[in-house]
C-alpha cells in the first residue's frame, strides 16, 4: 500500500527463512502490520547471534532498539512462507542501521520493506557503547553502497 | 534511544489506556520494540471504530497500513500501565497520517513516538477510495497543526 | 464451544481488567484461541508480583509453568473490555494450581476458564523448591474449597 | 516442569517445522508458555488447509476452538528450531481431539506435549455441524490407537 517502489532480492545481503504463523493473520486475512516487525527483529537478531555480535543471555553489551520503521507493498498471509534479507546501511559510533525486506517465496519484489536501527549499550546501565572492532567487521560484510 | 526529543501529552488529542502484559516483556525485561506497533494499531483501530470510521466486520471501506514507525525514548515494563496518544498529521485523498505516543502513567514525556499511515481501500480488491466525508470530520477533531 | 457449563464471577477471589488489542482478533473477528493464555499469564504474573511472591528482576526464585489448559464458551472479540478472575485451587510443596475465569464486561458466566500450574524453582538451575511460607499465605488468601 | 513422562517423535503422525522468533522468548530467556498454543495453532491450522479440511476465506464451514491444553517438559529459545508433531485421538460427530508435541530439532522426546479440540462450525451461526465425509477420511490418516 505503500507509493513507494519496492527493492528486490539481489539489493540485500544476509537471508533468514522465517514459517508464518496462524495467529500472524489478522481479521482481513494478512498479516498483520506488526507482526512484520517480528520478522524484522527476528532476522536482525539472528544474524547478531551467529555472527557473535552479542550473546542473549550472557554478554555484557547488548542491542536495543532506537527507531525501526516498515513500508508495506503487498500483503502477506499464512501459511505463505517468507524469506527476511538483511543488510547494512550505515554503521556509526555506538549504533548501527540495518535495512531489511520481506519477501514472499517464489517472488523478487519485497512485499514490505524498512529499517531497525539498533544502539549497543551495557547491559545493565543501558549507556551507549563504541561498537567493537570484530562487531564492525561482521556489520562491514553485509553493508550496501547508498 | 532515539536522539530526538520525546514529545509529551499535550501534544496529542484522543488518548487510550492499555493494560501491558507478561509476555510484552522480552529477555532483558522491557517492553519489546515489536508491541508497541500493537498499541499504535489498537489506539488507531479503537478510535476508527469509536468514531465510526470503519466497521470490522461488515463496512464495504476498510483500513489498511502504509506505513509505521516507532522511535524509542525510554524503557516501559509489565506491570506498567500506559495511556497512547493519537493526532491526526495530515489528511490525504485517500490516506490518513496518524501520530502516536506511548506514555508510561505518572510521566509527561513519551517513552516512545511514532506514526501510522492508513490507507482508505475497498474491503474486496484492497482499492483506495476518497476518504467519505464523515471520515474527515473524525479525523479533522483530532488534526494538529505542524 | 466447550461441553463443560460456564463459572461466574462469583468463583474467583481476585480480579485484573485487561484491555484487549486489535491483533488479538483472528480472521473470524475473535479473540484467537492462544491469546487466552496470555490473558492468563498476565494475571497470574501481576499477582505474583503485587503480592511479592516474586520479583521479576531480582528474586532468586522464579515461577516456570508446568501446565495450562483453556477452555472456550463463548467468543470475545476486540474492542470488548474483560476481567480475569483468579482462584488457587492446591497449594504443594513446590507449585501450586491457579484456576482462572475470563469474564466479558457486564457478563456473569466465563466467556472460557482455565487452570495453570506453576512450579516454584531457583532462577539458575531451574530446581524446584519449597514454597516459602510468605508465598504459602498469599496463595492462601485466594483458596477455594473444591 | 511437568511430571507426566514426555512421548516420542514415532508417537506422531504428521509433522511442520516452525521457526522460533526473538519474541518468543520471555524474561528468563526461554519460548513462552503461551506460545506453544501459537505453534500448536499454527500446526492444526495447516494440517487442515493442506488437506483441505478448511478454507480459511471462502468455505462455509471452519473450525473453532473448544479447548487446548500444554504440559511443559523442558524449555526451548530462540534461536532453537523446532518441529511440531500432530495427531488425532478422537473423532467425534462435530469435533476432533488432536494431540501435539513440541520437538527442539536433534531431540527425540518432547519438549512440551498438549491436545486441541476443535469443533466444526457453520462459519457464521457458529453452529456446529457434522464432520463431512472427506474431512473424516483425512483425520483418519493420522489417527492413533490410545
């Protein structure tokens, strides 16, 4: 429903295969608005956790969210099976902007796409931390040309 | 997190309260960015129903998202309770730009803000269609100038 | 839709009014059957913490659900408001059984009815342990004879 | 947390892999209990579009919930992948008792066990109605003796 054109597969960078849920579904019928932000949060913590870039349970800087957004272009619904491609669009001091899309199998076009713009903190005062050198190599392999 | 300046309750114009819940909490103990979207469609949804925008279950014209977007300021948590306030921003042919803030009870500033775009389509083929003009007038109640 | 025959409020020994959400609807314009549980869960946890048999953040003893089961009578839907009554049904030595109503506004019968098991365990090694005897009092206070 | 014995994997009939989402995890890092009803949810649901038991838009006829029950055996989290095994113990006139299982993948017994009843209805008196012939002949085809 969004104006604006929608990207496509080849535009991003890292993939995760997320298995839509019933409950996803909403009184219309497609996936609810922000259930999208699921998928979003879903596949930029996934690739956080396999690229060690943090540890869910013990290490002592994490990621919290600053600002996330999602354009919506068509709608989804269960049981469609999707894919979440991921991508790096700026990388500063202590806070990182990921861009991802939403993508139906079997289609190019993404069906929503947005950002999530994550700040590394310690874990216990929430204060804002550089972000380490082997976190800016893994953000490094997935970032995009504006 | 989000650098820019939380707006507070005078802001807004129509507010609705919400009870958290255990599972909006994630593992590190606050509200998780995704439920907050959940606030924002529930304040949007209950003001177009209230005022008679829309109806679920049977009105030919539905809602559907564009377009969301959330800033983070500060943490909430269950058990808090949280009042979301609602604008109108600007008024299109067919769509309608929603303004939101999530404000933890006792405290004027918004821990999170945000905005919705709703589209204005035909229940069946998902067409846009010009906003009727008792829509309007709802929506006009709660315009704010920028 | 369930065989067994409907409580009242008049069951219950303590109360928490929830507001439902937008997204708690599934495509046949209802509550869907798993936000029941989280309904639940809500209720049990603020009593819990309300009533300091744990604090969520700190305590060195946590609650971990060993079982839950619903019930459905009759459907609700978003933008009702409800209130979930709560009862303890047996107090072990490590868990006890909560027993659970939720109630339509202005509606006397369950629109569905549970129960939910906790298990009183240590936060690290997820060990059950006794129940403290501050725990065991508050528990008291919203036993019914069966 | 359950003291009932957890069952097997070759206790099951038909199988869907779910995967798990950074939401699903609660304050002590673990999936919920609420959200087993989702993957459970989920399960039933796509054993009756594949087997075209139910069309979720259009046919006359859909299921609703009677009742769902979990008993929880040992925790699983994100990012665990997980497969939901499905079964039916019992066809009645108008309604089907399916058990499941939550399976984490490489682990033979359940992480967590549970039943779902669902009731045929007409899809707008909600009245129940006979099971049709093909449906019968499908839930026969995961039918376990008890």
């Amino acid at each position: 429903m969004s104006r604006h054109p929608p990207g496509n597969r080849a535009a991003y960078r890292w993939f995760h295969a997320i298995t839509t849920r019933w409950m996803d579904n909403d009184i219309y019928g497609h996936v609810n608005n922000v259930v999208y932000f699921s998928y979003f949060d879903t596949a930029v913590s996934l690739f956080e956790v396999e690229h060690r870039l943090i540890d869910l349970q013990r290490s002592p800087i994490v990621c919290v969210a600053a600002e996330s957004q999602c354009r919506y272009h068509r709608p989804i619904a269960f049981p469609d099976r999707i894919t979440v491609g991921l991508r790096c669009a700026r990388i500063g001091t202590s806070s990182v902007r990921y861009e991802l899309g939403v993508f139906r199998d079997g289609v190019d076009s993404a069906a929503a796409e947005g950002h999530f713009v994550h700040v590394f903190v310690e874990r216990d005062s929430l204060r804002p931390v550089p972000i380490p050198a082997h976190v800016r190599a893994a953000l490094q392999s997935i970032m995009v040309e504006v």
